[in-house]
C-alpha cells in the first residue's frame, strides 16, 4: 500500500535543513555538506536566520520564506527549539521531519518528545526519530544524515536503531562489499516505527532486502503484522539477548519468558530471518538481496577441494540441509568433468585439476538440473588457476543455464587474487564469501525464507468458537471480591469458556455436597481446598487424590479442612473442590504471560524434567494458527514423547494443537484481564483419545 | 623433548630436490623456484640426472653424488620411483623425507606407501606424506613447497591435512591478517603425523600457538598424549563432523557415539580449543598467538558505542563470560573520561564523543586494574575520530600500563580506515577484528586455554586398585564357551574385579537353589532368565521384581522358565539370577566402545528419556581421571538432576565419579578384550550413600 506521507519523509523530491550552518564541525553544516557532496538532485532549502547562504545555496530565515514545497525537513537545531519549528514545518504543510536532534526520551525528556509527535500529527507530518544520524538513499542520491558519504551501492536497505553502527556500517560497506540502497536511522521511534518502515519498504522499488538492526520494539504486533504482511525478505539482528533483566513474575511461565526467547519466537512468527550477530547479518544480507527463495532442500555443492567440500558439508548439516547424493544422470554427466579420483556424488569434488572449463560445464549442467534447488560453489586459490577466471566462467555458466528461480553461493578461499574475484562476482549478482560455511549458511537463509513464507500464508486467525462474556462474568466476581486472582474452579471455567477440556471440578461447602458432588462425578475422585489464600495447594495438605468412596470422601473433607486452618488460620476458605480423577497421560505445561512488548504471549512445554530441568519451553505471541502450534510442538527437545517412544502410541497432537490455539485466543481476548496464566500439567492421552486440563491458575491485571 | 629427526625434516640447513626441473608447470620445477625466491640460505642440490643445472643452481645425477650433508630430501619423482630414490637417500644418511609426490594410499596404493615408511626407517629416515604440499617457514626463508610465497609472518605455526586448504590459507594469510611462522603439510601421514608435530611445534622457539586443520586421525590416543603435554595453546578445525557414517553398533552406546561427539570429547581431553569453522580458526589463532592466557573470568569491555557494547555483552555472554559490572573504584575512574550520559559499568560506554585521549586514558586505567582480567576494546568509526589514531592510543596505552599478563583484543566496525588501523594494530601485537562478537570471541579462547591448562595439569591416572586377572577369568570361560557376550551375572563379575559396586546376583539352577540364594541374598529378589541366547530379558517375560517370599520365588522360578522356553525353544538357559533388588535411585547409564580412532571410550548419562529420547550423553577417552569425572557429570543437559532439585538432596557424585574412573580403567584394561559395554541402569542414591550397578553387559572383541 502507498504511503505518501512516509515517500515524502524517506525519499523527498525537496529538503529543508533546519539549523543549516556554514560551520565545519556541526551537525547542521555536515548535512548540508553531504546532501550536496551525495548529488542529490532534489531542492535544499537551508534554513538559518543568521545566514545569506551557505555552501552557494541560498538561505532562508525560516522555512516559511521558501516559495517553493517542501517534503521533508531535516532538524539539526537544539531540541529546545525543535517545539517552535514544528508549528513553522507543520504550516509549511511539510509531511516528513527527519529529526537528527538528541536530547529527548534517550535523556529522560519524554514530555517534550511526546509534545512534538502531538504537534507534528495535528498537521499531518510524521516525524522520524528524534535522535537519529538521517536517511541515506543511494537511488536519490541523497544523504540527508551527517553519515559523511552514500554506502555501496546494492538492493538491501538498513534500518537501524543505533546511529553510531549505522554510520560504522555505512563505511563497512564498502570493504564488506555488501551494497544498500537505504540506509535509515530510527532513533527514538517517536512516532515512525519499524512496523512503519517494514511496510514502506516492501513497496520501495528499489529495496529487495529488509535488514534491520533491533535493540527493542515499542510496540511488538504492529511490527509482526507488519513483517507477516511484507513479501520481500526481512532479516534481523536483535541486540541485548543476555540474560539479565528477566522480569520477576508470580507464575511458573513468567521466569521462563526472558526477552531473548520471547523475541525469538515473535520475530519467527513474523516470518523474519534471525542473524546471529554482525557478520552474519552482512553475509546473509548480500544472498538475501541478490539471489531468490531456494524452494526445496536439494542443495548440490561443487568443489576444488577436499577440504571445503567437508566444511561445506558439515555446515550445510548444520544449517538445516543435509546434502544428498545427486542422483545418477547427474553423477554420470559431472563424471566428464573430472579426473578419475574425483567425485560426482555431493559434494562434487573437481579436484585440483579443475580449471576454467570444468568448472564452468559442471555449474551449468548441475544449476539447469531440476534436481537441483540451490547450488553452492566452492573454489580453493591453486598455483595452476586464475580466481578472476574461474569466477567468469562461474557466472557465464550461471547466465548460460538461464536458471532465474534458483539461488547460488559461491566461496572462494585465498588471497588477494580472490579477493578481487569475489568482488567482481558480487558486483555481477551473485554472492561469494571468504568460507565455505558462510557461503552454505547463506544459501540457507533463501531457504529458510521459503520455508517461513509458505508458513505464514497460511492462516493466523484464531481457531475457536467461544463464549467470552462468561469468561468476563467469572472474572467480574472475582473483582468483585477484592481479588486480582481466580480460583482453581473460576479459572477452570474461564478455560472451558474457550472450549478447553478441563476435568470436572464443582465446589462443595459441606462434607454432605462434597459426598454428592463425587457421586454425580463418579469415584475416583480427587479434593482439593479452594482458597485465594492458599496458592500452594499441596504444601498446605490441602489435595487428597484417588478417593474410592463416600467413607473416602468424608475422610479427605475432615483432613483438608483442618489442614487449611493449620496451614493459615485467617485463610478465605471457599470450601472444597471435588474433581474428577484424570487417568494418567504425558504431562505438558501450557502458560502465558502479558509481554510489555508483544501482550499476550503462551508459552508450552512437557511438564515434569522437561520444565523443571530442562527448560524445555516455547513461546508464541498469540493468537496462534493451527500450523504453528504444530511447529511449536516440533520444536521441544522433546518432542520425541509426543511422537512415541520405544513402540508408545503417539499423543493427540492434533488435540493438543488445539488447545493452544483455544488458549491462545483466550489470553487475546481477555488481554485486558490476565496478567499471566498456566494450565499444569495438562494431561495428553494417547492419538484420538484428547486430553485434559487437570489444574488451572489465572493472575489478574491489577486495576 | 629436542627431535633432531624432526629438527632435520623441518628446519634442514640443505635440502635436495629428487625430481627437480627446469620445466615451469612441472612441480620439481615450482619447488626449485619457491625455495630461491623464498630466500632459503641454506644449500639446495636439485637431483635429476638429465639437467646440467637447473635455475642456476648445478645440478647433482644422484643424491649420493652430492659431497655435502644434506638434512632433507624432497620429494617430487612419481610414485613407482619414490622406492628407488629411498635407498639412496638412506644411505646418503639424509634425516627427512618431504614426500610431496601423490598416488599412494590416497588412491589406493597401501602397500607401496607402508614399503616407502619400511625402508626409510630402516635407514633412520622419518617421512613427512606422501601427498603433501611440503613445508613452509619463515624464519628459515624455507619454502620447501608447490604453494607459491611464504605466508605472512606470525608467530602461529599451521599443520593441514588439505594440502589444497593449505595452498589456499597461505594466500589469505595476507587478507585475514593472521600471520604464521610455518605451514606444514601432513598428508597421509604415513610416518610423521599430527602428534610427532605438535611436539616438535611445542619446542620451536618460533612458534606461539599450533594451528590444526583435522580430518581425521590414525593414532588419537598418540595425539592425545602429545596435546596434553604441550605448553603452548593448540587449536583445531575439525573437519567431518556430519551425522552420516556412525557405524551400526550392537550396544546403546555404540550407537551413541558419533564421531563427532567422541572427537569432541578426545580434543577437550587433550587440552586442544577448538574452531568452529575456518573463520573461527583464524581468529582465534590471531588471539592465541599474539596474548597471554586469561586468568580469570572478570572481562571489562570499553566502547564508543552503545550497539555494539549490547552485541559485544551478548557474545560474551554465548562465550561463557557472562559481564560482572566494574568494581565502584574503577568506576569512579572511568567516569572522569566520559561525558555524564556515558556509562562506567561494563561495558564502559566512552559515548559516540570518545576521542583519542579518553580512550587511551581508560584503556591504560582499567588494564592495569588488578580486576581487570581481560580487557575487550570496540570502536565504532565516527565522523569526529580518526582509526589510527585510535588504535595508536589503545597501543600506546597498553604500553604504559606496563601489562604483560592479561589479554586485550579489540574491533574496529567501520571501512578502510579501520581497516588500516587494525592492520597497524595486528603488527604491533594486538589482535583486532572487524566485528565485536569476534573480538569477546577471541578472548574467551585465551580463557579456555587457561581453563584447559588448569584441567589437564590434575593427575590423569587410573584411579583404582583392581584385579585384571579375575576379571581375565570370567572372560576366558566364556571365550572357552564358544560366546563373544557375557551373561549378566560374568558382566558383573567383571565389573566387580574393577570396585564397581554391583547388586548381589547369583545364578541358580533349580528352584531350590533359588529359594536358597533368596534367602542368602535377603527379600525383596528380583529374578531374571540367563541365557546368553535371550539378550532383551523382558520381553522373554524373562523378568520378575518384587519378590518377597519363598512361594513367590517358586512361582516366579517356573513362569521365566516357562516364558522362556516359549519365547525361544532352542535357547540355551544357564538358569535364574535371583538379585538384590536395589532401592529407588537416580538412574544413570555408563557404556564403553572400542573407537576405531581413539581405542576405549566410555559414555556417560542420565537413564530414562535423557538417553531415549534427549541422547543427552558425554564421552571421554579413557582412562578418565576423576577432575575429568567430575566434568562429565556437569556438562550434560540434565545436571541438575545429579546436583539435586526442587529441594532434593544431591546425588553421590562422589560415588559416581569414582565409577566413571573404575570403568575408564576396567575398558582400558580389557581393552583387547571387550568391544563394547553397558552398565545399565546404575542407581544413584543420595549424597554419602553410594551406587549400585543394577544391570551389566559386555560383549566381546571377535578372535
């Protein structure tokens, strides 16, 4: 969708530099400098009451002098002054302020950056940062930022919320050799967010790859949705995933919802490629941008070397491709191509002997193959061949087999020689690195974007009818009541309002009830004392489980009874929930928390080892589609239980899957009610026989 | 330990070139060329009896022609005359053999590559390859080689098994800036293999950190040896680590034991870091060679920028050095050389407005604070600084600290003046990197290294006192009984010879007798069927627990032979284990193989799903010492279930190392006699109360 507000703010037809001067050293001076050093095209109006021109362009006291229209202004002026010329640019009727200043939130003046958004907004102008080095953007030409220069030129555009790595990065563009078409600074997110610049990006032209460095979004799902809406590839590099600063939370899924994992989870949601750190970023950047999707597994690697060939096998097992054996015709045909100690299998080992021919007839036979979806080649620097040669016979081979829908990597291993191969190569569209697990881990990441595309086109409505007014009435009580945390009994039946199977659970407030509640719900049953003062129910003596009969339960009343008083005597005892006792299945843990990024957000695990110890949990940003419930259930460690071990049935997925899209859509539509839930354990019986919600615990939002 | 043998091969003072050539291609002619353009000073006599002199140098029909002493002869003649020439060669009394020629075991030729080591050593001629590249150093301008310059110099030292990795690593010495005093080429290690060079490399006054490129060894336990008793840091790329090729093995361990994991175990023995990938490789050998050890875990991080200071906290973190903040004095300090927003916790944050001198004012500071342990340096290129600059100050500033003990790295994240600035700074000594996480990377391996050292300077010795002959016994009956397995009761004979404790388990023959051994032994009994023919007991509803009386033993003794005999009719039955019945513990697993490459190893884990389903195992090469124990116990996943959890008490690790060391000796030992073992489960019981090796099984080697 076109957002013409947002063309005027990143790609201006015409600038005003508010606080432009004629003084090397500052910022306002340095901008000037580089819009013109950039050969930008467009007007640039300088303003400055105190100047006649500055660097031969005329100057103008205040931008309601200029004549002519303005898109965007960028502000270098003090932040104390930054309120005033918003009224003058809002006037103007200037759609985009692309504010360089600092001194705002990053310094604890939120007011005064709230004051600005508020003013911009009333006249229909949207403000990039505050805070920020500008907007770079090598098909306008313009450098509209005190970055000293344009980056190498390419498709991916950057957008990063540290000023001082993007202007580090800005020249690592050049000795990296990975080009970018735009180069944004986001700053303070004020008002235009990542969610904001994903979507305009998707529909820039000039923009094939979305990179962006992240430190923290101000608001998670508007970022999701807009990734999951974008087409074109977006990969992430998420700073600050170190373990300190998990909040501390009541219930058991709080301590497990650390941000790195929270994060993880809603960026994979999105449908955006992780980078591991800066390097990564880089070289998964460059295949990303020059290459498209891989869209199977098939991944065939041609070599010079032995030893690359297993680095680029190991890679290619670690990152989620292990190779295969090419098939027979094309292990008979790559047989011409090599001495008789080579190999045609995969990977297809040349040899030593590989010069400019071999190399060229195996990549154009090999990429043209249907067999084959992704194509790394890997060359080591020899004594007997030339590195520019062998990467032009790569690429006439690559041209020559008129493959437009299959990705290619290339490694070149060596010196200087091929470092000026490699260059030669990326600047003709196809990516080349220094290793060959690079090279591997890079065509992966084609891959991985296939696979989260044909993934998130599937749908992500919530998947279950449900009946939210008597969630919220159970709720209401319970407020009603000074409480800001359900029963075992309330929250059972918020859960069953969503469809979830919970075993039957009725209250009983007499011996005599709770006999002829466990007669209509039928021996065994378990007791259990109901009190919103007595969290630890067992600690207490507070569960008796597998009562047979009416002695039994009589017995189990007494004993609770008067446990509960011990326990806490000045305890709000409800009384004494008689339950079904559910027959033994695998135990899993359902959970959620309200992120202060991306709201509400389940977590699942096995239960047992697996939480306790292992921490063997994922999380989703609800609500969550019937297919990535299933993933989230691939993607324990143990998952194998749920699979079937050692000749066991398999658990009701399926039943499973359910529940945590029902749980899902419960946490979104009571997002306003519950602070943190857990459904634990919840017991899975065998495929086809569903499963049950034994215990149930809902935090309430405080209000 | 000085080698003159190797001292011969590796630093000859006059080699002779067998197959020289003045024909440009031919290799005899590249190796003529490299040495007189690499500057060698020593004498060169090119031997081939058709050519005057070859590039001016007089050339000799025969070796035994030359009158001078000659230290190494390389070889460059075809592979059907490399016996011929061998002769001559012992007999000239020449130390090394530099085999360059190919077409032996590599392409089959066994048999004429052990007759090239057979004679050779029968003259006191070791052989370095055949199938190599040759050798590279340059303190002795020595390029005995085909790989067309000496690397950049350094004071690492390479050996690679790729000769064509090797050819291609000397060219990116110069464009990684990772320099090397020598390259050694291996092959196929016929003679001289990766343990005889990093002796040899230990006590090379040149060399400060080994470098390995491995696909695989002949002799692991000789490496093993050699590793551990190294001072100077080795690292290793390991290459080969895919899951295919796990050989199919009879035990639970054997399939366990990939040779990845068993590699990974055998190098972390040995003391040896281990590279990730090539990249990792060669920036971790920058660190290695250039820095002392990191002594402690308190690692300070100084920056210019927030960004990069996160992703730098986040490797660090990933690396095992998890950032504490700075002491208050150190602080107090650093505050003087920042601005008010900056930050003097760690990591330090100089702010974008850093210059020249606060960075060399906290720099010298803070490395010469007795916390500080290692110290990381990031800098971000910004329009107001200079790089080399910069890196002079950080130079400049270590100087005068006066540190010579503690490490420091550093990265520059810009373009091709940060780029010439890290140069400048590599050549004075100080590793620099383009990316942060690289940089606290680097770092954490001259942590490992000192971790490693600490480690591998405990006693290795077998920890028992133990009676072989006994155990030789067992064996020897069964052997005698045409079986290459033992039954459960000789099992735990066995392990019983080692001090293993094992439940009480005697064989009985008829029900009287096990009504007897019941009572011996003390109710509660299990009872199992023994046959050598019935490997999976329960499944024959060969087992019985429980058992508490003397009607109950006479029942059980007539069903398991009743199940048995149906199970199998022709199984030969030696009779009925009647066992103690072990109280509840923690189940553990112990196992041995017979790894091709390293001989006994021994596997250890938790029993349950962490084996099933988690394969949540670790190995050791025995013997294991107990330091070594203790470490097994802690690096699996589920550790904490030994350390104790929710408020149980520990687990007798004690106990239980002691067992891993009792089994490392017992595979040891016997290791020409057992294949493979298991102990399976081993009961755990509480800190003070021991173990009990519940079920035992032993197959043994074929003869």
């Amino acid at each position: 969708m076109k957002n013409e507000v947002l063309d005027s703010l990143l790609t201006p037809k015409s600038v005003a530099v508010v606080g432009a001067s004629a003084t090397p050293g500052k910022i306002g001076y340095s901008v000037m400098k580089n819009l013109i050093d950039g050969g930008y095209k467009g007007a640039i109006y300088p303003i400055n009451p105190s100047a006649e021109e500055i660097l031969g362009i005329k100057c103008y006291p205040s931008i309601s002098d200029v004549s002519g229209s303005v898109d965007a202004a960028i502000i270098t002026v003090p932040s104390k002054l930054v309120d005033g010329v918003t009224d003058e640019i809002g006037r103007k009727g200037v759609k985009g302020m692309i504010v360089i200043t600092s001194g705002f939130s990053e310094v604890g003046n939120r007011d005064l950056e709230l004051a600005l958004v508020k003013k911009a907004n009333s006249y229909g102008t949207r403000v990039l940062g505050p805070n920020i080095v500008g907007v770079l953007s090598n098909t306008d030409k313009f450098n509209g930022s005190f970055a000293p220069f344009l980056p190498l030129p390419g498709k991916a555009s950057l957008v990063s919320q540290s000023g001082a790595l993007l202007i580090a990065l800005d020249a690592a563009t050049y000795t990296r050799r990975v080009g970018f078409d735009k180069l944004i600074s986001i700053g303070n997110m004020s008002d235009v967010d990542f969610a904001d610049i994903v979507s305009w990006l998707d529909n820039d032209p000039n923009t094939s790859c979305i990179t962006l460095y992240i430190e923290g979004f101000k608001d998670g799902r508007a970022f999701i949705d807009a990734a999951r809406k974008a087409s074109k590839p977006i990969i992430a590099l998420k700073a600050g995933v170190s373990a300190h600063g998990a909040a501390a939370a009541a219930s058991h899924t709080g301590s497990l919802a650390g941000a790195a994992k929270v994060y993880g989870a809603a960026l994979q949601q999105a449908g955006v490629i992780q980078a591991t750190d800066l390097d990564n970023l880089f070289d998964r950047t460059l295949a990303l941008s020059q290459q498209p999707p891989m869209k199977g597994d098939n991944l065939l690697i041609i070599t010079n070397g032995g030893g690359v060939g297993v680095l680029a096998t190991d890679a290619a097992e670690r990152s989620g491709l292990p190779l295969k054996f090419a098939p027979a015709d094309v292990q008979l045909e790559l047989k011409k191509h090599m001495p008789e100690f080579g190999s045609a299998k995969n990977p297809v080992d040349l040899t030593g002997m590989a010069g400019n021919d071999w190399y060229g007839d195996s990549v154009r036979y090999s990429f043209a193959h249907p067999w084959t979806e992704g194509l790394v080649v890997l060359y080591c620097e020899t004594a007997i061949t030339d590195p520019m040669q062998i990467a032009q016979a790569i690429k006439k081979a690559v041209d020559e087999s008129g493959v437009k829908d299959k990705p290619i990597t290339v490694s070149f291993v060596g010196g200087e020689k091929s470092e000026v191969a490699m260059r030669w190569l990326v600047e003709n569209g196809i990516p080349a690195y220094g290793a060959p697990d690079v090279a591997v881990d890079a065509i992966s990441s084609l891959r991985e974007f296939s696979r989260m595309k044909a993934l998130s086109a599937q749908t992500t409505e919530p998947c279950a009818a449900f009946d939210s007014e008597a969630a919220r009435e159970v709720i209401r009580k319970a407020r009603a009541d000074g409480r800001d945390s359900l029963t075992e009994i309330e929250a059972k039946e918020v859960f069953s309002a969503y469809g979830m199977p919970v075993t039957s659970t009725e209250l009983a407030r007499t011996e005599d009830q709770a006999v002829a509640l466990a007669k209509k719900i039928g021996f065994p049953v378990v007791m259990k004392i109901v009190s919103p003062d007595i969290l630890h129910k067992s600690d207490a003596g507070g569960v008796k489980v597998n009562i047979k009969d009416e002695t039994g339960v009589r017995e189990a009343f007494k004993t609770i009874m008067k446990n509960a008083k011990e326990y806490k005597a000045t305890a709000d005892i409800h009384g004494i929930a008689v339950q079904e006792m559910a027959p033994w299945g695998t135990e899993v843990i359902l959970g959620s928390v309200n992120d202060p990024t991306f709201g509400p957000t389940i977590m699942f695990g096995l239960g047992g080892i697996f939480v306790e110890v292992l921490k063997d949990v994922t999380f989703r940003v609800a609500p969550v589609a019937d297919t990535q419930a299933r993933r989230m259930l691939d993607e324990i460690r143990g998952a194998p239980i749920l699979a079937g071990v050692r000749g066991e049935e398999a658990r009701d997925r399926e039943a499973l899957s359910d529940v945590i899209c029902q749980y899902s859509t419960m946490i979104l539509d009571l997002k306003d009610e519950i602070a943190e839930s857990d459904a634990n354990p919840v017991l899975v019986y065998e495929h086809g026989s569903g499963l049950k919600v034994v215990d149930a615990r809902i935090i309430l939002k405080k209000k």
